[in-house]
C-alpha cells in the first residue's frame, strides 16, 4: 500500500506510505519544516506555470495558470507565518529535505506530449508527496496555527491531485501514476 490515513481533530497518523521515503520528522522543528513546506509551494507553482506555457489546450493552460497563482498564494502563506513566528530562521534545504515535499527535477522537460504526460506525473506525484509531508507534520507540532495550516494545504494537495486527472481527462490524456489515490485520502481511523 502506498498511503496515509490520518484522523482529524485528533491529528493521529498511521503511516503506510512504503513507496515514498518517509523520513523522520520528530526531529524536525516547526521554523523548518515552514521553510521546506515554502520551498515545495515555491517549485509547484513554478512548475505548474511551466506546464501553463507549453499547454497546448487553452483549458488546460488557463487551469495550470490558476493552480500556479494558488500555489504561489500559499507559499506567501508559510512565508508570512515564518516571519510571524521566527523573524530570524534561516535554512539552507539539502535534497534530502527539498525531496519531502517534491518528486523529480525542478524544472519540468514538457516539450512534446509524451514529455507533457511524464511532468504531469511527477506534478501529481509531488502533490501526494507534499500532502503527506503536511499531514505527517501536522499531526506533531504543537503550534495551532502550524496544524490548522498543514492540515488544511494536505487536503488541497489531494483535491490537486484529482483536480489534475480531470484536467488530463478533460483534454483526452489518462494520466496513470502507481499510487491510487483513495491510499491518499485522509480518513478517520476508528480505534477498536
């Protein structure tokens, strides 16, 4: 299975993510975990403007342009809460942590339609990515406001990810990414 299920309120995670790495985060501190959710808001909505630009359908395009901004809006989100929060953090992201929230290369070859299909994997890819990098931390920090902003971006992550299989869908492209995504869908866990 390739996973999460979370229980809101409670903020309880079980982990079933086997395909993806899951790295430790109890040793993550909130003013970075910010810093590495800023940094996957800031390549996803350079890499969905890139998208935009080689879309060939003006649907598409129009939709990758609006998911673009959107991104962009949240990166000025976490941005304004590290500044709120921690006025002097300041991080530098080695892969390790720039791969919790991304999939592949930053800059997307969509050059032709086979390479367009293959950067909407990776684009789908990184939103279950980077939903599970919220649910996972939010579920941990203690800060409230750190939660309800994790929990929130890890349930527009996965609308994302249906909302770019309906773009693919609506333009005749079926896009078929290994990780169902009801193993993504955030759902109460009743205990026994």
């Amino acid at each position: 299975m390739c996973g999460f299920f979370y229980r809101s309120g409670a903020g309880i995670i079980h982990d079933m993510l086997k395909r993806f790495d899951q790295p430790d985060l109890s040793r993550l501190g909130d003013n970075k975990a910010l810093a590495i959710a800023a940094f996957g808001q800031s390549v996803a909505a350079y890499r969905y403007m890139v998208l935009a630009e080689k879309a060939a359908d003006p649907r598409l395009r129009a939709g990758l342009q609006e998911m673009a901004a959107r991104e962009d809006a949240r990166r000025t989100q976490l941005q304004a809460l590290t500044a709120k929060l921690f006025s002097s953090a300041c991080f530098f992201l080695d892969g390790h942590d720039k791969n919790m929230v991304c999939v592949g290369p930053r800059i997307l070859d969509a050059r032709d339609q086979a390479h367009f299909d293959e950067a909407m994997k990776l684009l789908i890819a990184s939103e279950k990515r980077i939903a599970a990098f919220y649910a996972r931390y939010a579920a941990q920090t203690a800060r409230p406001e750190i939660k309800e902003m994790f929990s929130a971006f890890a349930d527009h992550s996965l609308q994302r990810v249906s909302l770019l299989r309906r773009m693919g869908q609506d333009i005749g492209r079926q896009i078929n990414e290994p990780c169902p995504l009801q193993f993504l869908r955030p759902t109460t866990i009743q205990r026994p």
